[in-house]
C-alpha cells in the first residue's frame, strides 16, 4: 500500500531534534501525555508492527481500516479514522498538506506552527486516539470517534476528603476545560476541595497535592504573580473563611 513508513529516518538536523525534546516538556498536558508523546515520537509505542517485529504472533495490520501497517504515524495520523477527527477541526486540516515520514517529523512541524493551546490539544487528541485504538484492540467499550476532540478538551480534577483517621468520608471528580498548564489544574482542585469542604459543613480541613510549586504558593499566602495566582487568591479567600485551612 502506498503508504510512507513511519520507519523512514528523520530529515532534522541534530538542534531541531534538540528542539522537539525540549518542546515535548513545554507541551501543557498532564504528565501522562507528556510521557505519551515522549514515547510517540521515539517511536516505541506497542503497534502491531512493533510487536509483530518483536516475535509476537500478530498480524500488524490496522485493525481499523484493515488497509495498512499500524504503525504510530498510521495509528494516530493516516488512519482513516485518525483524519476523521482532526480534520474535524480546522486547525489540523493544514497539516495533511505536507507528508510526514514519522509521527516525529508531525510533531516537530505542529511544535514549530502550532499555538500553545493547539500543541497541547494535539498531544491530548493523539493519547485519546491511542485509547481508543488501544480499548477497540481489547474490545472494550469507546466513545463515538466524532467526541474525541470534545474528550480531549476536557481535563479532570478530582477530589477525596479524609477524616482524622484517613477514611474517605467524600470525593469528587469534575470535568474543566483544557488548562493552561498542570499548576492551574492543581490550583483549581484545591480551591474545589475548599469550597467542597464548605459543601459537606467541614470547617476544619488540610489540603494536600502533587504539585510543589501550587503547594509552596498556598503556604506562602503572598501575591503569586503566576497564571494560577488569581486561583490561589480564591483558594485563600475560601480557606479564610473556614474554621482552620492549612495547606
Ligand atoms: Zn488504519
């Protein structure tokens, strides 16, 4: 089939490669879909052409359209149903009028012409493609392909609340927009676990996260001049108003 390999060599020089591994840890995603592109781009994602090189006794044919090799530039990009959902979105449609020879060499030209917002919803429309692949292959149930970009819109918070003893007395879990980064996503679960707190009549809370940085600037109390600071404003404006917050 005439299809390009996504086992062709890249065409960038040794300081764009420099580049797309710098810009894969600018991308504004969760972790998970950091490390997702991260393998992506080097190629070691588990497709059926991987396995199959590797012994396993598969066919590597895409299970989806049948016509092709699953590799990860077929899987994410040249799939028929890959093209559905990004060229359901203006801002991709663009990128199909230039062959890539590997899922590198596509991430490199939307690192190098997409926005901010547009390099994560990238990132985050190819993991929930993979997902999905990856949910088909073990026939489990998936979303209709025309929510993928609504999905990968979306992220998540969630948050558990503990009594004195560690027991699980409440949790949620809430869909928010795209966030501008990780510490904003972080900042806004802690303000929701405030405001949940008050929800559930608990006036005497501790408030505890992953993320360093959101951490530091709830204890500090300080003006944080950072795109999260207005949330870590709010964060405090809750907590003033509870019996004790501690963070
Ligand atoms: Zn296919």
């Amino acid at each position: 089939m005439d299809e390009v390999s996504c086992q062709e060599p890249s065409t960038s020089s040794p300081e764009e490669f420099q580049q797309v591994w710098k810009g894969i840890w600018k991308i504004r995603t969760p972790n998970r879909i950091h490390h997702f592109i991260w393998r992506a781009a080097r190629d070691s994602l588990p497709t059926k052409l991987s396995l199959k090189a590797r012994h396993l006794p598969v066919e590597d044919t895409c299970e989806l359209c049948g016509d092709f090799q699953e590799t990860i530039l077929h899987g994410l990009w040249l799939c028929e149903h890959a093209q559905a959902v990004w060229k359901s979105d203006i801002n991709f449609v663009p990128y199909y009028k230039k062959g890539f020879r590997s899922f590198f060499d596509l991430l490199e030209e939307v690192l190098r012409k997409g926005s901010t917002y547009h390099v994560a919803l990238f990132s985050s429309m190819a993991w929930c493609l993979w997902q999905r692949r990856n949910r088909l292959r073990m026939s489990q149930s998936v979303w209709p392909l025309h929510e993928n970009g609504e999905r990968a819109k979306g992220s998540g918070l969630g948050v558990v609340i503990r009594n004195c003893t560690s027991h699980v007395i409440a949790a949620l879990s809430q869909k928010i927009g795209l966030p501008h980064s990780m510490e904003t996503t972080e900042a806004l679960a802690a303000l929701r676990a405030i405001v949940f707190a008050k929800e559930l009549s608990v006036f005497k809370v501790v408030v505890e996260g992953d993320c360093l940085k959101v951490v530091q600037a709830l204890k500090a109390r300080a003006c944080c001049n950072t795109l999260y600071g207005t949330v870590i404003e709010d964060a405090h404006y809750q907590g003033a108003s509870l019996q004790a917050c501690h963070f």
